[in-house]
C-alpha cells in the first residue's frame, strides 16, 4: 500500500466489491478475477499492470459496463451498475463513460469533428449544440485545426487524440483507457500520456489506464497490480 488515508465515501466515485468474474468454455470454468477488491476516488489517476491474462481488460470492461460481474457488486458514483438493465445500462454508459482505445476505432469515412461528434447522436442536444461541445473536445486535445481531416490524413498519434476527445465529448464522470499509447512511439506515446495527465490534473477527470509499460504507468497518481485475477501490491508510481 502506499500508506494513503482512506478516502471518504463521498469522494469514492467506484467500489468494487467482492468481484468475481468466471467464463465457460464448454465444461471448464475459467476464473479471471477472484474475491476483487477495489476502490477509486475523485479524480484520481490510476494505472493498471500485469501481466496478459491477468484480468486487466476484464476489469476495465466491468468498470465501464461493458460486463457484468459472476458475483459481487460494482458501484460507480453511488450506483450499483451490475444491477441496470441493458437498456439502463447501455444508457447510463453513454453520459457517465468515455472510453479510449488502443487502436483509435475511428470511423475511416468520417473527419475528426464528426467521429467526435458520435457519442452526441443520441443525445437530446440540437445540431448547433453538438457543434459546440465537439468544438470544445477538439480544442481541449489540441486539434481544433484538424477538425475536418479523415483519419488516413491524421498521425498515428493525432487519430489517438481525436479518440481521447470523443470519449471527452460528453463531459464523462470516468475515463477509461485500455493501452492508448500501445500502439505509438515513445514521442507521440509521450504527447497522449501528457494529455492524459493535464485532463486528470487541469480538468479533474478520473482515469483508468490499462497498461503494460511501466513508463506510462509513471505518469499515474496509483498503480494496481493483477495477477492471476487477484489485486496484488498498490504502489505510488
């Protein structure tokens, strides 16, 4: 442990209680995470490591309700997530929720501002609203003047930051990060890992960070290690 007070309850934005998370594979059931527990507080910053395997992805998409747990329980800002119905779910992802991928998932046909604007579709805002908010997005990453180029015109670490602000777009209350520098140079790797830190720090947004690299989990306020489906050793970074 890195010898840190408890936060209190109220500036706890995700519980993990008791988790457990088990796939079959015909008659074998295989157990990922085991007797998991985890909590995350405001704003904080927290890199998790370990090795392939380990549960890390498994975790990340329990957090952001892309999963559901075998048994325990999963409480994000006061809600219990495990309990929502896809619907409420699928709902509650889209407001609370920002994901960043290792691999962008930009849409090739579609320029920067209008792959950020995604996430606003469904949502009860008129165009000029959507604009503004995509506007907003763009200029907090740095490429408000890349807004109209399509993905193949943009650098591997430009088409990162154009992910990074569609998952900002929507203003949400968890960042979740699963390698976003995984596929870039250390330079450009570099450019999103001090991104990543000016939104924890300037902005106040909480972030999850999946990770093998422990010069990117530097860059953290926490590092969670998994093994074997299990939490080991909280350090600082």
């Amino acid at each position: 442990m890195n010898g840190a007070a408890p936060a209190p309850a109220d500036d706890l934005l995700v519980r993990v209680e008791d988790v457990e998370k088990a796939f079959h594979r015909g008659e074998e059931v295989i157990h990922v995470l085991r007797d998991l527990h985890l909590t995350i507080p405001r704003g904080e910053f927290l890199a998790l490591m370990g090795p392939s395997g380990s549960g890390k992805s498994t975790l990340l998409n329990l957090l952001g309700g892309l999963d559901r747990p075998t048994r325990g329980r999963v409480i994000v800002d006061g809600r219990r997530i495990d309990r929502l119905s896809d619907r409420q779910l699928a709902a509650w992802r889209a407001r609370h929720v920002g994901l960043v991928f290792q691999f962008y998932n930009l849409l090739p046909v579609l320029t920067a501002e209008r792959n950020v604007e995604l996430p606003l579709l469904l949502a009860p805002l008129t165009r000029v609203q959507r604009r503004r908010h995509v506007a907003a997005a763009l200029g907090i990453v740095g490429l408000s003047h890349r807004a109209r180029h399509y993905p193949r015109q943009l650098s591997g670490g430009e088409q990162q930051r154009v992910g990074i602000a569609r998952a900002l777009v929507t203003d949400p209350s968890l960042l979740l990060c699963d390698e976003p520098t995984g596929d870039l140079d250390r330079r450009s790797g570099d450019g999103i890992l001090d991104l990543l830190q000016a939104l924890n720090r300037e902005h106040g947004k909480t972030i999850v960070m999946v990770t093998h690299d422990p010069h990117a989990s530097a860059r953290a306020t926490r590092v969670v290690h998994l093994d074997k489906g299990r939490l080991g050793t909280e350090a600082p970074p």
